[in-house]
C-alpha cells in the first residue's frame, strides 16, 4: 500500500547552522545546477536510478522521478554563523570551488546572509567569531532560535522547512542527566546547564516547530533521548551524524567486500592531511575526539571481531587528522591495510585518496535536506535509520547496533522508498528467474 505522502507544493527551505565550506559548496552548486551551468554529480536523488519490479521488467526510474521530491528550483537557503561574511564572501573564503563558479552566482550567494549564531566558544575553542547572540539562559537561545525560523519561513514564503547542521564539529562530551528525557532538557535550558552544546540548542528548536533536522558533525546534538521523546512528540524525522564522505567512506565500501570473502585483518592505519577551517577546528584534541569516536565505530561494526576472532580478533585500527594549512579544502588521505588470506598469508593494500571535502559533502547535505523533507511529508518521525547510508556514525534505536556496510544502507535506503511508494520491495533473491526453464509440459 502507498502511504499518504504529501505533494511537495511550494518552496522548501533549507536552514544551516554553520555555513563554512561545505555549506556554501552545497548551496552555490546547488545554484549553479539549477540555472544549467552544472550537473548534480554525487547526488543519488539527482542523479541516481531504482529499479523497480522484476529484472526482466526494465523499470528503472530516476529517482527523482519516482519519489516526490521537492525540486532543486523551489530550494531557499539559510542559516547562521558566527562570522557574518554573506555567501559570496564565505564560498570565496572557503576556496573550495573556482573563482568563476562562485562569480556566475554572486547576486544570490551575496544574498544570504547569516543570522546570529546561537554560540558557546567552550563547545569549539579554536573559533573567534562575534556574529553571535546575547543570552542570559540556553532557554532564550532557543526561544531566538524559534524565532529566526518563523521570520525565515514568513520573509521568503516557505511552506516547509528543514535545518540541516553544517557547524563544526564541538568538543567531545556524552549524554549526561540533563539529556536523558525532555523535561530535564527543558529544565536544564532554564537553568542555563552548560552541558546543553549549542547544536543541541538548534535541533531542539527546530524539532519544536516541527521542522525535520539531519545532523552532518559528529556532536551528539539529536542523539540524546531528549530529543528524540521531542522529534516523536511533535512527529519530526530526524537523522544523523556526520556525512560520511573520503576516509570513512572508503572504509565502508572496501571493509565489507574483505569481509564478505573471509579475509583477515590485523590492522587499519588511517592517516589525513587537510587544512581548511574544519581541519583548525579539529586540531584542538577534545573536538578530534568526537570525530576519532565517530570515525573508529565504522570497522568494528562491520567486521565484528566478537563472531570472527580468528579474522579480526587482533584488530588495530589507528585514526589521524593533521592540519596542513597548504592543502586547504583538498584533504588527503593514505590508509595502510594489513590483510592476511589462506593459511594466514599476509598482504597489503594501500589507498591515497585525493579527495576535496566539501565537494563530497555538497551533494550529502543535498540529499539529506530532500529526503528528510520527503520523509515528513510521508508522516515519518523520529529516528530515519534508512538515511545511514549518508552518515559516519547512523543514530539508531537504544541498543541496536547501526549498520555501516554502504550496500546493505543502498538496499535499506531504497526498501524505504519502494515500500513508502507502495512498490514491491526487493530481496535478490532471483530464483524465480529459473522456475520452469527446463519444464517440458
Ligand atoms: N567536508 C566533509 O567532508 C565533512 C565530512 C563529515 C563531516 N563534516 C562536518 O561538517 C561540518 C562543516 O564542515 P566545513 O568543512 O564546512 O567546516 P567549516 O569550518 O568551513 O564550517 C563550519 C562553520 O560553522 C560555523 N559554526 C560553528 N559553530 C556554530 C554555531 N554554533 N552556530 C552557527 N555556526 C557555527 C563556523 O563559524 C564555520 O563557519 C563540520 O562539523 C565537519 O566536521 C564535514
């Protein structure tokens, strides 16, 4: 059965908290795609096909053109930092994309500028920016928050809206009393609790208002009961956290196939160089221990030492980000494999990855935005476990373990679709392709 879902009618608006590299990347291509100059390369809603039925049917659609999307066109973007540099100004900063990529759109990137930033410089100490909100409590940060979305929503005529975090990533920290329910949460924005981080403040008021939120750093920020009981109360989709792109991407594409041929594994060392302002902020230690926690997650998952202590029993995995101000936006990652086969053999295998960031990122924030926006219209709420696909570190249910193997969440992913789309799903099964090849009556 098709589910209820929404036409996605009018204009949706996007809203970022942080808009650094990876955000101006996402909303210049985004404008650039959209008056003909680009193509939407990375974006599995733009660019990507479903099959749908049987293979002997040959129905594979776009899937923009299966699901109800809202179109690139009908995108207004927002958000807030602590820098008050337009667009233009932060995308030319950023160096991520060419001079004259930014120049063909400089009247629309000049014209959004940043609100105010609801700010703690203890959640990220190697920033120093002023654009940001006075406040005596937590509690009227969000109730600011609140409002900057309305006027947002009322001054460009949006019918939805969803925030998608594009902020640096904070300090490490965990789920404290404070996080564990919404009224100790409401409680703790009152009391100004310093333990609430200003991701956390953003979500809640989105979440408040209904409008869907997708985390792209690894900073708990939705990740907490709290705000979760909040996205369930006012039935809001969430997701998160941290867009999984270079390094970690890699690791889910290349584990899973060592894996699923039994081989072995004694080590994964992982090295990077990057010099953009994200890679600044990473290299205070407490906020590289959140990425480090996000990032070293993914192998243990996927090769679960515990059922295969022969194979990856010994496993030592070693993560590192320096920052290398040369590099910029253009992140490079070495990774040295130490792999053993048959009879316990030993091999190796190198990746040098020259990636650029936020050229990976763009097309993920993208993706996130349309399909979390989809997935309230279809009347989802809580936590959308079939966006996994797009994380480092998926939110899933209390106690079940997420799956990071990048094919299984493509089959999740697109179950999802099929199945709120009414369409049969698919198991790969296959075995019907054979019934009665040979039959003689
Ligand atoms: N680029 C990637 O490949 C990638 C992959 C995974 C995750 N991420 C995460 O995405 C986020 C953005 O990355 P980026 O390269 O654009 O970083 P960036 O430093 O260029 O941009 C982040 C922006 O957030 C702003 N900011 C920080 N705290 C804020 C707050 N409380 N409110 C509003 N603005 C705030 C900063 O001033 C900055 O301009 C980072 O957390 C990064 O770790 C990036």
């Amino acid at each position: 059965m098709k589910h209820q879902i929404k036409e996605a009618n009018g204009k949706l608006g996007v809203l970022m908290p942080g808009l650094g590299a990876v955000a101006t990347t996402f909303i210049a291509g985004v404008l650039s795609v959209t008056k003909g100059f680009s193509k939407p390369i990375g974006s599995v809603t733009q660019m990507g096909h479903i099959r749908l039925g049987k293979r002997t049917d040959n129905k594979n659609p776009l899937i923009k053109d299966f699901v109800p999307l809202a179109k690139l066109e009908d995108i207004v973007f927002g958000g807030w930092d602590v820098y008050e540099d337009n667009v233009y100004t932060a995308a030319v900063k950023a160096e991520v994309l060419d001079r004259f990529q930014i120049e063909a759109i400089k009247p629309e990137l000049e014209a959004i500028i940043p609100m105010k930033a609801a700010f703690d410089k203890n959640f990220v100490k190697n920033l120093d920016g002023t654009h940001v909100k006075d406040f005596k409590t937590r509690y009227d940060l969000a109730q600011m928050v609140m409002e900057d979305i309305k006027t947002f929503q009322e001054e460009n005529k949006v019918d939805r809206v969803v925030m998608v975090w594009c902020g640096s990533t904070e300090i490490y920290h965990e789920a404290a009393d404070v996080h564990n329910s919404l009224a100790a949460f409401e409680q703790g924005l009152r009391e100004n609790d310093e333990r609430i981080a200003p991701s956390m403040i953003y979500a809640y008021a989105a979440l408040k208002l209904g409008v869907p939120f997708a985390n792209g750093a690894p900073n708990l920020t939705c990740d907490i009961p709290a705000l979760v009981e909040l996205a369930h109360q006012t039935k809001t989709p969430i997701a998160g956290k941290d867009f999984k792109t270079g390094q970690t991407l890699m690791k889910t594409i290349l584990a899973p196939g060592l894996q699923a041929r039994a081989l072995g594994m004694e080590g994964w060392f992982s090295t990077n160089i990057l010099g953009n302002r994200d890679g600044w902020v990473l290299d205070d230690p407490d906020n590289f221990k959140t990425k480090e926690v996000s990032k070293l997650g993914v192998l243990e998952d996927i090769l679960s030492p515990e059922e295969y202590p022969d194979l990856y029993g010994d496993l030592y995995h070693k993560i590192r980000i320096n920052y290398y101000p040369p590099r910029k936006d253009n992140k490079e990652s070495w990774d040295n494999i130490d792999i053993f086969g048959w009879l316990g053999y030993k091999m190796q295998i190198k990746v040098n990855f020259l990636c650029r960031d936020s050229i990976l990122a763009a097309p993920i924030v993208l993706d996130l935005a349309l399909f979390i926006d989809f997935a309230k219209r279809a009347g989802m709420s809580g936590i959308q476990e079939w966006l996994s696909f797009y994380l480092k570190s998926p939110q899933t249910a209390p106690g079940l373990r997420p799956e990071h193997d990048i094919f299984k969440q493509l089959i999740k992913l697109q179950n999802t679709l099929r199945y709120l789309m009414g369409e049969d799903l698919i198991t790969h099964l296959g075995l019907d392709y054979y019934e009665g090849i040979f039959d003689t009556e």
